[in-house]
C-alpha cells in the first residue's frame, strides 16, 4: 500500500539551509498532494531561579512569534502546493516532536550542517535529538556549507537516486517501503544496501588467531 503523505512537516531556523528544506518538501508535496506545514519554534529561556520565561514579561516572545510568521510568509510566497504556517514557543525539538504527533503529520524534514569534532559536540545537536524522540518518518536534509547562493524553493527539485540501508530485518521493511514509492513517484533509481558484518575486527586480531568456525563463516 502507498504510504498516505497527507501533512508534512518542514522544520525551519532561518538560517541558511532553510530553502533546502523547503525545497525538498515542496517536491514531496507535490508528488504526494499533499499539505506543507511550516514549524519553527521561538526558543524561550528560562530564568535559572525562578522557572519563567524571561523575555515573556516585556512581551519579546509575541514580537518574536509574530516576526517568525511573517518570515514564513515572505518565504512562502512563491510556493505552489498548499501550506501553513505554525510557529510555536519552547525548546525546538520537543515543541517538533509534540507538533508532529498532535498534527498527525506523515513525514519530518528538518537540515543538519556538516559539523564534525568538538564542534558537533557544541552545537551539531538539535537534529540527532529530533531523531530520537520523534516518531514520524524522518527526512535529514544534508545542507551544503559551500553554497553561497539561495535555493528557488518554486523550482522543482530533482530526485534521481534514493539508496536505502537495510539489515534485511522486518523493522527495515518500513523504510524500503516508503523508498520504493518516493522512488516511483520521483522516477529515480532505488539502490538497496546492506553491508556483511565481519565476524572478526582484523585491527585487533588475526583471522588465524580466531575460532575455526567463526573464521570459516
């Protein structure tokens, strides 16, 4: 059965890499008809002694929401599916995890940047934290730091090679599942990819040091 790709959930920072994940959601929704919901969420620190938002008393959260929508429309002006905006306060993975399960959205797409080392450990979070907790298929967008110049979210984006990993376990179906038919509505090739675990790390040991029958399988 196909899967029914009715709301998909595009979460956005403003940041550079924002028009990819636009991009990549447009083209879903139009190859799916479906809906775009556009999600950011509006960080609120919190005071370390008392629990309250700090900026909530001079009214910066409600100007700050309200700039993050009108972002989304000068964003989305050009969009040729259907969408909606939605704009939320709080942490920005938990408010995505509750938003993608109270929409009942059918697929997450969200950017991750190439960090790599202490920098990754700093700041290269936010995303692997999505993949944790949310509960929707997940689509991580790699984002290009090279790139100087901005993406046309109207023009369509080209899907031509979709490779999926796969242990060949039933909890992998799912996701040959969902490829195969992206690959079918994009007209791309689907590569299926499974890797054989070596049953020795010949790093640490010689083959000719390890059990018979493990070396032998």
């Amino acid at each position: 059965m196909r899967p029914r790709l009715e709301k998909i959930f595009c979460t956005i920072d403003f940041s550079d890499f924002t028009d990819r994940v636009l991009s990549y959601g447009i083209k879903l929704a139009q190859m799916f008809n479906a809906r775009l919901l556009i999600f950011h969420s509006v960080y609120s620190p919190r005071d370390a002694l008392y629990g309250t938002t700090l900026f909530e008393r001079g009214g910066e959260r409600k100007r700050l929401m309200a700039e993050a929508r009108e972002a989304i429309e000068q964003l989305m002006h050009t969009c040729p599916v259907p969408w909606e905006g939605v704009v939320k306060s709080g942490d920005p993975v938990e408010m995505a995890a509750r938003m993608a399960r109270e929409l009942d959205v059918a697929m997450v797409i969200a950017a991750s940047r190439k960090f790599s080392g202490l920098k990754r450990m700093l700041v290269g979070t936010v995303v692997e934290r999505m993949a944790r907790v949310i509960t929707r298929p997940f689509l991580v967008v790699r984002s290009d730091n090279k790139r100087t110049e901005p993406i046309d979210i109207a023009r369509p984006l080209q899907l031509k090679q979709i490779a999926v990993g796969s242990d060949l376990s039933t909890d992998a179906e799912l996701a040959v599942h969902y490829a195969w038919h992206l690959a079918c509505a994009a007209g791309a090739r689907l590569d299926l990819i499974h890797a054989m675990e070596s049953p020795l790390d010949e790093d640490l040991i010689s083959p000719t040091q390890g059990p018979y029958q493990t070396v032998q399988d």
